[in-house]
C-alpha cells in the first residue's frame, strides 16, 4: 500500500466536479466554462488592483499618516486617548504568542504522522 495516492478534500470536490461536468456537458462545454471562470478571476484581480492603486488611501504609506488612526488616537475625544503604548491600545492591538509546540512534538514522538 505504499503507492497509495493522497488526495485533499479540495482536489477531490475539483476532480468530481471537472468528471461531473463532462459527463453532462461533454469536454468542450467544460473546458469553455473553465476558460469563462479564469477569464473572469482574471478581470475581477485587474479590477481589485486598479482600484487600490486609484484609492486616496493607498497612497499613504505609513499608519501614523493615517487620518483614521490619528483620530483614534486623538487627545481630547479618541477611542484610545490615552496613546499608542497605553493599557487599552495594548490590549486591543497587539498579539501574545503562546508556545504550543510540545503537544506536536508529543504526537510526533508517539509515531502520528501530521499533514502540515
């Protein structure tokens, strides 16, 4: 059983529906509707960057440029008056990283094999 072929979830529904779809509507039909579905991707991508590139906000480049945030962080009526290294900025913004390795390392030295 060592040739055995692994197939995702996602590769599986793939296959199935590219094998259902030429069952019904034969290879040309599929492979137009395949070629419709990449042309349009395409032109939503072209459209998502075009936007971003003609957006005011997009030329600012640093986040205390940033209107918004100097608004939140504004003195007399922000959201986090208190400033950017204060209790409730911290708290909200940043991230706390906890090492949860050991119960992979204890899988792993008990012969589970994990997908990664």
């Amino acid at each position: 059983m060592k040739n055995a072929v692994q197939m995702t979830r996602r590769t599986f529904l793939k296959a199935t529906g590219f094998a259902a779809g030429y069952i019904l509507f034969g290879f040309n039909l599929t492979k137009e509707a395949i070629a419709s579905t990449m042309e349009f991707t395409g032109l939503r991508q072209k459209a998502v960057y075009e936007a971003d590139a003609n957006s005011k906000t997009y030329k600012l480049r640093k986040s205390q440029d940033n209107p918004m945030v100097q608004k939140l962080y504004d003195k007399k009526q922000g959201f986090l008056a208190e400033g950017p290294c204060g209790r409730k900025s911290h708290g909200l913004l940043h991230t706390h990283y906890h090492d949860r390795s050991g119960g992979v390392k204890a899988l792993k030295a008990a012969g589970t094999k994990l997908k990664v």
